[in-house]
C-alpha cells in the first residue's frame, strides 16, 4: 500500500497517482459528477467522481465516514487550492454511524455554545475550531522558546497538595488514601521554591480554581503559563521578560501558524518593545475624571473598568496591551511584595490586553521572617516545605502567570472563554 | 548598578569588574587568605578574599545566604573553570537563617533519600540534584521537537474528569462542587477524541494514580509523555513514531545538557533504528528455557522478567530498549485493539528500558460498534462524549505514554523513581 501524503503536498505532485486520507468533509451530486471533499490534518481537497455507481455508494455514507483515495492529480485553476484528484478509488475506512449534529463543511456551524460543547469531540473537526486550538498550541510553543532564549528551565510540580495557595475557599479537595489534599490553585509556591534552585523557571500546566461563579471568562480548570526570575530588582524586570514572552508567543504564531490567521481573519497585534504602564491609583483617578465613577478606595479593578482602561491604551498609547501597577497590599496574596515607598501599595501588577486582565504578576517577599510575619495566624505546619525556600536564602524574585484559553479568547475576539477551552470545566459542566 | 553576569561568562571579562550573584556555597578560611565559593544558576565561581574584616563577617553568614559580589576577573589556571574574583565587595542579599541541614559543597549529599526528600527545597540546589531535572526539561523539549517535526498537535486536555479510565479502583475522587469527579488517571480518552480533530496530538502534563502500593518504581502522580496519531497500519507505526521521539529526547540532551552529563557521568545509549522486537509468549517461551521459570498464560511481565529480557536484549541486540509485543488482552484496558490473526494476543506493546517497563502503549479500538461491544455493561452515560468520536469515525490509531521521571531515573541509573521526582507523591509523602 503506498503512503498517504497531506491535501497540502498535492500541487508537488501533480500528474502522479497518489494516496491521501481523512474525512468525507462534504458531497455534491450534480447530473453528471460529483464532488467530494475529503478533509485531512492539513486542510482540504476536491475529488471529482464521474462513476455513477461510486457517487451512489458514497452517498450512502454519513459526513465525517473515514476515507483512503487514490487518484490522479490534477491541476484545476477552479479547485480549492488549485489541485483536484480525478479518478479516485475510494476505500471507507471507518463509517460514521449518523449524520453529524450540526454541517461542518459550512464557514461557520450553525448552533449555540452549549451545542457545540455537548459535541466537542466532533465540533473541533469544523477547521475553525480546530484553528483556535492551532493558537493555542503556537502560544505555548513561543512562550518556551522566548523563556528558553533568557535561559529559564522548565519545570513539572505537583498538582495534589497539601494546603492552599491563593484563597482558602476556592480549592477542590481530593481524598488521598482517606487524608484530604487540595488540587493546586496555581504553581506558586513550587515555583517560587525552585527559583533557589533553577533562579529562572517556567511551568505550562494546569491550574484548578472552585469559584463557584459562572461567567463568561472564568473556568474552573484552565491552562496556566506561569514564570517565576530571582535576582530581579522589582517587579519591573518580571514585567520585560512578559513582554519578551509575549512577542515570543506573537512571533511563533506569525511564523508558524500564517494560515490558521488567515482563515480566521485575526489581526495579531504589536507588542510595543515598553508596553505602557499606569499605576493603579492613577487609573482609579482617571477613570473617576472620565467617567465620574468614584471607584477610589477600591481594591482591585472591575471588568468594565478595565474595558475602559484597554480603549484608553489603544487612545493614548496605540497599545493592545496596558499594565496596571501597585495594586492595593489589602486583596493581593500574602506572599507579595509591598511597595518599599509607599507600603500601602503592592509591587504588583495585572497586564490588560484589549481590555481583560490577561496576567498577573509581581514581586514576591523573599525573606524568611517577612513570611512569618505574613503567615502570622496561617498553618505554619503545612507550609513547612514553602518556608524551607525561605529560610535557607532566597533572592529577590517575582513571576507572572498568563491564562492560555484567555488568550487565545482575546487574540480571537471570542465572546466567551469556552469557545477557546477544548474541554470546559465549570459549575454545569464535566462532560465531555 | 552594574548588570550581574552568569558565573560560566566570566573566562569572556578577564581583567574586568564584573557582578555576580547566587548563593553562598562555601567558605575555606586559611591563614592570610579565604576563598568562597558563589553558585549561580550556570555553575560555581571562587572569589579570593584577601580583606580579614571582610572574612570575619562572611563567616558569620550561613551556607545558601544570597550574595550579590562585584569583583576583577583574574586568569588562574589553579581555580575552577580557569578563573577566579579578586577584590570583592559583597553585599548579602538575604541571609540563610539556619545552616542547611547537610553539605551542599560536597560532591554528593550525605544523608538518604527520606531526608533528601524531606528538605527537597533546599536538597535540589545542589548541583548533581538539580543536573537530574535539567536532563527531565531537556527530555521533554526533545520529545516535543521531535513530534512537532512530525507534525503532531499539541494539545492540554481536562485533568478533572467525570469518568475513569483505566481501572475504576486506582482513582483519586474530587469533590466537584457537590459531585464526584475524578482525577485523570490518564489523557487517554481525550488524546483519541483529538486524533479526530488534528489526526496526530501529544501531550505533557501530570497523570494521577491511586494505586496504595509503595515501590521504589512507582509514584502517585507523574509526569506523562502522551502521544496519539491516526491513519496507522498497527501497533508498530507507533513504535517507529516512538523510536523517533526517544531519538529526538537523547539528541536535545546531548546536544544541550553536555555538561549535566558530564557531572553525573551519564553516558546516553543509542537508540538503535529499529528497536528489536519480541512477541510476548515468545518471551515468555525465552524465560522459561533459560530460567526453568514457566509463566507461560500469565498476562503481564513480572519485574524479575523484564529485568532478564532486558539483559538479554543487551547481549542478542547489543539494544538498551526492547519493545515487546502482543501482550495477551486478558489484562489490557477495553480499548485495545486485538491482533486480528491472534485474537488473544493484542496490537499492544511495551517498551522496556535497561530491562524496565517505559513506554505502554498500542493500536486502539477504532470502530464504533467494536466500543460498544467492548463496553457492554459499563456506564455508557458517563462515556457519552468518548463515544461521540467513534460514532463519527474514527481512523485507525494508536499512541503510548512514556513516564517523564522513569526516564530520566533510567537514564542515571537511580534506584528508586523518587530521586527523579522534584517533589514525590506517594502513600505517605504529600509535603513538601
């Protein structure tokens, strides 16, 4: 049997006989021929059938029925793609079983969110689908290799726990062997640990948070591309290897995934060599200016705040992305580092992309006895390990942690983050 | 302040005044002279102090304190790495509160694996413990490269799952908001729903196993090395997929980690071409006549029995792999897909390593009604969404999984999977 080749290498070979492979993507009869698309990992391709008994037989078959197709290549100015395959022997590898629930071989299918999710594992046939998760697969790729060229390691850490990270109430317990552990809020103390270890490391993993609130860019489990440097000075210097990360994750898209952009219409945007940073404060009070909205006093930023602050970026600064520094001390986590100069504010910020916080990130504390005086009143026990880190010397450290379905949503315009999560987890659903 | 550099640039600023920082490693005070060793991220560097006051109150600080020091690079052939500091102006950064609880100067820790574990922390700083995770991040950038330039997918699937799906008795349960959820034993499920979605997927990320058994090989969380392709003739497309991808991890860690190796006096093995392969009643056959030892109709291999096949791989093929075949489907999970000349023996294999079980893998069940046979009185609800990709058709795959710490213990020859493992999961070890 001859190797398949890609729907994409066809125009190599034109004149051969060749075999391809995929899936019955659509079939039109008309009086005289018929043409079949078959849909492959790379895209798609127009097989003519003139044999009347053929195009019978596959009109017996459901889309999404598995094909092998050996044919002739033709060059055809009208085809997609400017190749077509004639004379196919078609062999059906493995029948689909019903008719799709919805037409993937439309621009666009044509049903609601929850459809779509309920069908997952055949909506992310439909070729725009598949192009988010193309993004998703891209940023993750640039994102390595921008932290690999400023010599980060990548690391791997646990995802059951024993204590909480971030906030108490919103972890999911687990029963290890009858004791109750947690499931990991973030990576954060492992890798603050292995910065005394590494100094620069990163994690691509997930990260589960049991809000129980139900919105439209929140989940409960969610893919978190997290760094954490030592030997920095403040979180200023977390803030330009983001931005490095972000051109990283930009320019591995741009090279790498041209076509996906194409058939998505997305416009990347330009990370500005210093993304424009407005401390929090000034914001609040720019926002009261503007708007007459007295959020001052506020502890952190509310979502059309943040609207507001993304269409002023991109006013005043030509900026997709903003930070926001020197949040309130009063909501950050405890493990952050306040503002030498005026303590009352964090060393900590949130970078807005279009508008949606996007990352978070700061300084962390480094010293032992700032961690006792933070965790005054905390299970000591628990943290014992965390506290090690601390006690045997660590530098001056900070990280950030980017949401990769957030990102995919905004570069995209999604509307709602499940539309760039492949399987949601949230209050309603777990399945599929 | 002068920008640090990296303790491995130094030899390319001889005669210069340079900075550096990283952590107090030792200090030797002899008459008229002191010499400390900083650590840094990329290696050790002696600083010659010649300033008795400056002595005196570095011997008051702790091993592991934080240091930042500015000093002249000086040639010396005597020092390590051919160059030394003079002149320094240290300041301490952060000191350690407390010795640490063993030598991290010398050669190898002095304490067992329980106490290495305990203080993990401060334990991984040490060079030849760090250099074992280098080798895992370089493992893992091979095996991605080496898919990526097979044009696989990368995808992140949900570890939060409604279903299990290996065995229903070795599951960690979660409480997901009211209801029991699982913890993903494995992508299994997922990685074959996206076979139909990209024909050809990995993934790197934390599996889960509730197995209460304490060996030295096994662990209740790691690392999994998945990969899943479609379009395949059998079982053995994926092990020649597999050969690359063990090829591509040795080629990036010899090419990236020369001298991780160097220090842990690692020699790689070859990946042969073509891994040997034996059917397994054949090895069993093989064992029985040199071993007297008849388990002839048992369905798996007993440790001692990898161990010999093994050895014998070594001495027959000069192999430190050995992919064995056709392991009977008594003991495989209900998406096996069987040898369709021998039913009772499946398209499945294992990889053994230096005669231990790797890689797990197998040709898959790709027929709807095959699953719905297979399934028979199972709780078809909660597999809903993983029959959805069959019903739909599905193409003929298969994939394995490599354990990421078995790997690398392997590769050094560790004796127990912990000491590959930044921070175990086991019946007893939930901290740090």
């Amino acid at each position: 049997m001859q190797d398949r080749i890609w729907s994409t290498q066809l125009t190599q070979h034109v004149g051969e006989r060749v075999r391809l492979a995929g899936w019955l993507h659509h079939l039109r009869r008309l009086s005289n021929v018929s043409f079949l698309v078959l849909r492959d990992r790379q895209g798609l391709v127009q097989v003519v059938i003139e044999d009347p008994a053929l195009a019978d037989h596959l009109e017996k078959q459901y889309h999404e029925s598995v094909l092998a197709i050996e044919g002739i290549v033709v060059a055809e100015p009208q085809a997609p793609g400017g190749v077509e395959l004639h004379q196919p022997v078609i062999d059906v590898l493995a029948p689909a079983h019903e008719p799709p629930p919805f037409d993937l071989f439309r621009p666009a299918i044509q049903a609601q969110l929850p459809t779509l999710l309920d069908h997952a594992p055949v909506a992310l046939r439909h070729p725009r689908q598949r192009a988010l998760f193309e993004l998703a697969s891209a940023s993750m790729r640039g994102f390595r290799a921008a932290l690999r060229a400023l010599d980060f390691t990548e690391i791997q850490t646990p995802k059951i726990v024993s204590s909480v990270t971030e906030s108490g109430a919103n972890v999911f317990a687990v029963d290890y062997f009858g004791r109750t552990a947690y499931l990991a809020q973030s990576p954060q103390f492992y890798k603050q640990i292995m910065v005394g270890v590494f100094e620069r490391v990163f994690e691509v993993g997930p990260v589960f948070r049991a809000e129980p609130h139900a919105t439209t860019r929140h989940l409960n489990e969610y893919v978190s591309l997290d760094l954490e440097m030592g030997f920095i000075r403040d979180h200023h210097d977390v803030m330009a290897t983001l931005t490095d990360a972000l051109a990283g994750m930009l320019d591995t898209i741009r090279a790498e995934a041209a076509d996906t952009l194409a058939l998505l219409g997305v416009v990347l945007p330009q990370v500005p060599p210093s993304i424009p940073v407005i401390h929090f404060a000034e914001a609040l009070t720019l926002i009261f200016k503007a708007t007459g909205e007295d959020a001052r006093g506020e502890p952190d930023l509310a979502p059309a705040h943040e609207r507001w602050l993304g269409d002023w970026a991109q006013r005043e600064h030509g900026s997709d992305f903003l930070f926001v520094e020197g949040y309130p001390m009063a909501k950050r986590p405890f493990y952050t580092h306040p503002n030498p100069h005026r303590p009352e504010f964090s060393n900590s910020f949130d970078l807005l992309f279009r508008g949606m916080e996007l990352v978070t990130g700061g300084q962390r504390l480094h010293r032992y006895e700032d961690y006792l005086v933070a965790l005054n009143g905390m299970d000591i026990e628990m943290l014992n390990g965390y506290l090690q880190a601390f006690k045997y010397g660590m530098p001056p450290h900070g990280g950030c942690a980017i949401g990769l379905e957030r990102w995919v949503a905004q570069l995209v315009g999604a509307q709602n983050i499940r539309e760039t999560t492949l399987f949601p987890r949230d209050l309603n659903r777990l399945i599929p």
